[in-house]
C-alpha cells in the first residue's frame, strides 16, 4: 500500500516542484513557499474530515506532537525556500537532485530518533549519495572551493531540512493515538496551519498589504497548492506506515519528472557531469531501498 501512496506523491511533486518554480520567478521565493500550504489547506481540511467520518478514531493530542509538528513545519518551510534559492543560482534539475539527498540524510537522523539501525548497504548507499551530489553540482576546476558554492550548499541544506521534516512527521503521527492514516491527516493540517499562518504574516507585513497572498497569480497558487496537498497526504501517510527514509528513497523516481521538466519546461542543458551525478545518486536510492528491504 504504501509503495503506490509514495509513487502518487512522487508524481505530485515532481509537477508541483516544476509549478512552484515558474511561480518563484513570478511572485518570489516568499510567495511560493507559502502557496503550497496556504492553497493547500482547504483540500487536506476535507481530507481529514474524510478520515474521521471514514475511518473514525479521534487522536489524542501529546506534548511530543505539538512539538515534533512545529518543528516539521519550520524545517519545511526552510528546506522549500533553499530548493527554490537553488533554482536561481543553480537550475531545477540541479536544485531538486541535490534535495533529494534527504533520502540518505532522513536515515541518518533516523538512527537516534527513530532507532533505525543501518546496515553496510545502506552505509554504502549514503557515500554514493553524498559523492553523487558533489560531482553532479561542483566544477572540477573548483572543487576546492566546493564549500563556497551556494547552489552545493543550499541545495544539500535544502534536503537536509527535507531530512529532518519526514522524521519528524513520522514523530508526530505516532505521538497521536489512534488510526495511523488519520494520525498522518490531523499532522499534515497542523503542519499546513501553522505554515500559512506564519508565511501570509511575513507576506503581509512585508508588502503591508493584507490581501497581498492572494494578489499574485491565484491560478498558479492554486495549482501548487492542490498539487502539494495531494503529494503532502501521501509523504505524510508514507511517513506514518515505515521508516521515512524507505518513503524518501521511493520518492526518487520524482527524478524522472525532474528531468524531462528541467528540459522540455524551462530549456535547460544538462551536462554529463550532471548525469553521472544524477546516476550515481539513483544507485545509492537503489541501495538504501534494498538495505531498508532487508531489515
């Protein structure tokens, strides 16, 4: 079950990252991070309800939940503004590569939150993801200045805080009692909550303007929105039933939508190094999905 909940989000957000890109160009970074929870909440709204008439079981609220879910949707806000950064400096292909590096970083902050021990494939499948990203991103004329290349390191910030979002969603929803799809439902909607509140403030403050979420092409807002809430309720579902690092790793196959976006949508080239990069990072998702079959 979760495999087609992962491979439907996955398609969600490749067409959701390519959306919020043009979206970023548009109405800025701020304004494409915040549509995606904003104009997303009405759908998950009614996901929830759906749940709770469907499925029953109200979840109990603990301490634990409130935290790991604030802190879930902080690090989501920080890792989206990074991947959007590195659209700019860098291109999409290269931005959403490199986030997907959450894949292995997911695992590591798993070890002592989540207590999911890591076997030598796994450890062998985050050294190739790791010198995937570097050589996919960093010129080799450069390389020793790869520490001050932005797009490199907003890129790998990018995932590590899409890291540490899926864990923590994963704490979150185990933190409630109760079913464990509607558990993932009520901590998608805090997490969109707490996320349209704090961006619109920061968008409205900032334009001094009340209405200044809704003034920048709503038909693209909307658009991301959907298209991320659909992709949110399967992450977050995902997260819920095995190890966030297993979902992430899954996930990868965004890469192919990546590609063909990075292409046909925006006209980049992508250079070899690039692909080796990119192949070098497909290997270790490969790696860590059988390391994480074999537990």
């Amino acid at each position: 079950m979760w495999i087609f909940i992962t491979l439907f989000a996955a398609a969600c957000q490749s067409v959701r990252t390519a959306y919020q890109n043009s979206l970023s160009r548009e109405a800025g970074f701020l304004h494409a991070t915040m549509a995606r929870s904003l104009f997303g909440l009405p759908l998950v709204t009614l996901y929830v309800i759906a749940c709770w008439l469907l499925i029953g079981s109200t979840p109990v609220v603990s301490n634990l939940f409130w935290l790991a879910a604030t802190v879930c949707a902080i690090a989501q806000i920080l890792a989206t503004y990074f991947m959007l950064r590195v659209f700019h400096s860098g291109s999409f292909a290269l931005g959403t590569l490199l986030a997907k590096t959450e894949a292995v970083l997911a695992a590591l902050i798993g070890l002592p939150v989540l207590h999911h021990a890591l076997n030598a494939t796994a450890w062998a499948g985050i050294v190739l993801g790791v010198a995937g990203a570097l050589v996919m991103s960093v010129k080799w004329q450069n390389l020793l200045r790869a520490h001050k290349d932005m797009s490199l390191l907003m890129g790998l910030a990018s995932g590590f805080c899409f890291a540490i979002t899926s864990v923590a969603a994963s704490v979150a929803s185990h933190a409630l009692s109760g079913s464990l799809i509607t558990n993932a439902g009520v901590t998608l909607w805090y997490v969109l909550a707490l996320q349209s509140l704090i961006l619109c403030s920061i968008q409205m403050v900032k334009s001094r303007d009340l209405l200044a979420p809704l003034r920048a092409n709503l038909k693209l807002s909307m658009q991301v929105g959907v298209l991320s809430s659909l992709g949110s309720i399967g992450w977050f579902t995902g997260f819920a039933l095995v190890n966030p690092a297993l979902v992430k790793t899954l996930g990868q196959a965004e890469i192919i939508g990546t590609l063909y976006f990075s292409k046909i949508r925006f006209g980049e080239n992508i250079s070899r190094q690039q692909w080796l990069g990119g192949a070098m990072i497909v290997i270790s998702v490969l790696l860590v999905t059988l390391a994480a079959q074999a537990e």
